[in-house]
C-alpha cells in the first residue's frame, strides 16, 4: 500500500522530470507512434533500451495534458491495484487527459485498471521489459484492445546521430564493438552493461518467475549470449548444463527471450512441426553487452557483424529464418508466409570463401523460389551473377542506414 502523501510527492517529482530533463537523441519510431481511444499504446523492450525517454519524447509532441508515472522509482515499492484509486482522485482533480505509466508490469493485476480506464476514454499509454507478461495479460483482458510496439537499444542511424559521427566503416565498427545501449555509450564504463546484466537476469527474471538456481540461469545466459549466430538445441543445453527435462532448459531459453536478452532464429520449413524441432541460432539484443559479458564475442567480428544485421532485420520483420540443407543461407526474410529476400552475412570475401557464400544463396534463393538475394559485408560492395540469379554485396555500413 502507497499514501497518497508519497503519491503525491512522487508525482511531482516525476513531472518536473518530465518538463525539465532534455529528450536525448530523437528515436527513429517516434513518428510512428499512434494512440487511439479506446486502446493503450504499449510500447516493450529489453531494460534500459530508452523506453521512457521515447514516451517523454512523444509526450512532449502532444498537446494533450499528461503524466508519466515511472513503477521503478523505490518510493512506489509495494504499490497495489487498489492504490490505483488513490490515483484516480489526483487525475480526477488534475484533469490530465493522457496517463502514462513506465514499467506497469511490477503492479499486480494492473491490467485490471488499465481496461477500466479504457471503459471511461482515457488514453494511455504504458511500457514494460518483459514481452510475455505484457502479451499475456493483454491476452486475457485486453484482447483487441491495444498497439504495441518494440523498441530496441540504438540503431546505426541513431549511433551516428548521438555522436555525430559520419556513416562509414569507422563508425560501423565502433558500433560493431559498443552497442547501442544509450546510458552506456553516454558514460562509457562497461560495470553499467555487467550490472545490466544482472539486473535482467535476477530482476527480470529470477524473481519474477521465483527461480532459486540463479547461477545456472545466469550461466545459461551468458553461454547464449557468448555463442551469437551459433546453432543449439534444447536437448544439447540440458545435457551441458544439467537440467532435469527439456522442458526445464526450454522454461529458462523461454524466459530469456522474454526479457529481450536473446533471439532464437528458427530454420525455413513450410512445416510448423520442423520448424519446432529443429536446431535454432541464438542472437544478443546488442552486441556491446555480449562484448562486455563474454570475452569469445569480442574476438569474432564476423559473427558481431552478424548479429548487428539480425537486429536491424529483427526490427523491421518478425518472420525471420536460417535455411540449411547441403548448404546454409543466414536469413530467409519471411512477409505474409512468403520468402522474399536471402541473405549471407560475411565480414569479408575472399576468394577463399565466395563459393561458400554463393553455393548457400543459390540453393536458398532456388529451394524458396526467391529473386533477391544478398551478401552483407564490412566494407565491400559488388555483383555476382550466378547464372541464375543476381547477388550484390552490399557494405554493412551503407545498409544498416537503409542507404
């Protein structure tokens, strides 16, 4: 239980936040946040991705009235679904027309008072760290009723744009190594990505599903983390690490890609079954908390380079897959069921390994019945006609800009 002193002071603390800090480096989704009555705008991602300051940010473009209502601040520690009436009778008395909460996840059945809000009109907008709960609970009592968007840790463009850099391989190669997590670019010491990723293993985690193994999650989660564009199996993950089940070991994967702390890359079947029981390639969240948690990613630029273009396709596509049968392709992008594009990631071509990269496009690009196919590189940019088909190489600085 909060008072309604405490809530008060928390409130006006929190606005004068609003008002008084500066809104950072502009996120490139900002223009394509909308909020409709009668549904919450949702926005999810990995903790410390900049969530609020891309509500503060969209707040500060509406005319409306408002206030962001941060759940992380310790003085709301303990806050019920019923102090939300507490709340109720400052916003009755404030008038505000847009309530936005951050982090609404830690309040028990705190969709209970969102659908009620959404009865009476109220737009709202909210945010939370962990994609399942949010899903979950919109689900059950919120079915229909909302747009949801993700935000991820910085993107290329807004790596230059924070720095002021010029987009070229020297850039891309700092953003290779550091990431994108703005608190971290802004001060620099790598304790903040190690308490990172603490705080998501144990708070977003551990205690949230009562895990008392903390080190087998937490080992199980730097494993995966330090193995980027490697193939697993759950099978093999309980072998390795000891886990009583599959079911086991796929609770604990389950839960890390809740968080957002990794990806799982199913391989391309028409088949739903296969796809399910086929091995699966894992991908970080960002490549400079990898770098910092394991020291096997930051020896390999190859696969930091493929993780950075998994992460710009995995923001503009949700169906994304690997292909492998003589031969492997790294992405199948997937629109409406449909491949449309293969793609072969390589740090750099040499005539050592163009027939590798070639031979996996082709029967990809031959298999799916796809026409467009491409190689990403570091820093080269050419066209290969394989006969049959057309593949260009394009510089990974040049398009992970989308120039």
């Amino acid at each position: 239980m909060i008072l309604k002193e405490t809530l008060v002071e928390v409130l006006d603390h929190q606005i004068g936040l609003l008002r008084d800090q500066p809104l950072g480096t502009i996120r490139e989704c900002l223009n394509e946040l909308k909020i409709y009555d009668a549904f919450v705008l949702a926005i999810s991602g990995v903790r410390r991705c900049g969530k609020s300051t891309l509500v503060k940010q969209w707040l500060n473009t509406r005319k409306e009235s408002h206030i962001l209502l941060n759940f992380e601040d310790p003085r709301l520690s303990g806050f019920m679904l019923e102090d939300f009436a507490k709340l109720d009778d400052l916003v009755t008395k404030q008038t505000w027309e847009i309530l936005a909460f951050d982090e609404i996840q830690h309040v028990p059945g705190w969709e209970k008072y969102i659908r009620s809000k959404l009865e009476e009109k109220q737009k709202i907008i909210i945010t939370g760290s962990n994609a399942s709960l949010l899903s979950r609970e919109f689900g059950t009592r919120l079915t229909g009723r909302h747009i949801t968007k993700e935000l991820f840790p910085f993107s290329f463009s807004e790596f230059l744009q924070f720095f002021g850099l010029q987009q070229n391989a020297d850039s891309l190669k700092q953003y290779m190594d550091r990431g994108g997590f703005p608190e971290y670019l802004k001060i620099g010491e790598e304790e903040i990505l190690f308490r990172l990723m603490d705080d998501i293993i144990y708070r977003d985690i551990a205690v949230r599903y009562g895990i008392r193994q903390h080190q087998l999650l937490r080992k199980l989660a730097v494993f995966m983390i330090s193995n980027i564009g490697k193939l697993y199996s759950l099978n093999n993950l309980r072998k390795v690490f000891g886990f009583g089940s599959v079911r086991s070991v796929a609770d604990y994967v389950s839960w890390l890609e809740d968080s957002y702390l990794i990806f799982s890359l199913p391989k391309f079947s028409y088949s739903i079954k296969k796809q399910i029981v086929n091995p699966r390639k894992v991908y970080c969240i960002d490549n400079g908390l990898a770098h910092v948690n394991s020291l096997s990613v930051s020896r390999d630029a190859g696969r930091k380079l493929e993780n950075l273009v998994y992460l710009y396709l995995r923001r503009k596509h949700m169906e994304l897959f690997y292909f492998a049968e003589k031969h492997e392709c790294d992405f199948i992008i997937v629109e409406k069921g449909q491949p449309i594009t293969a793609m072969q990631v390589c740090y750099h071509l040499t005539q050592d390994n163009l027939d590798r990269e070639l031979k996996g496009l082709e029967e990809a690009m031959t298999e799916l019945k796809i026409n467009h196919g491409e190689i990403i590189t570091y820093d080269q940019e050419d066209t290969f006609n394989t006969g049959v088909h057309e593949v260009r190489v394009i510089p990974a600085w040049k398009y992970l800009t989308n120039s």
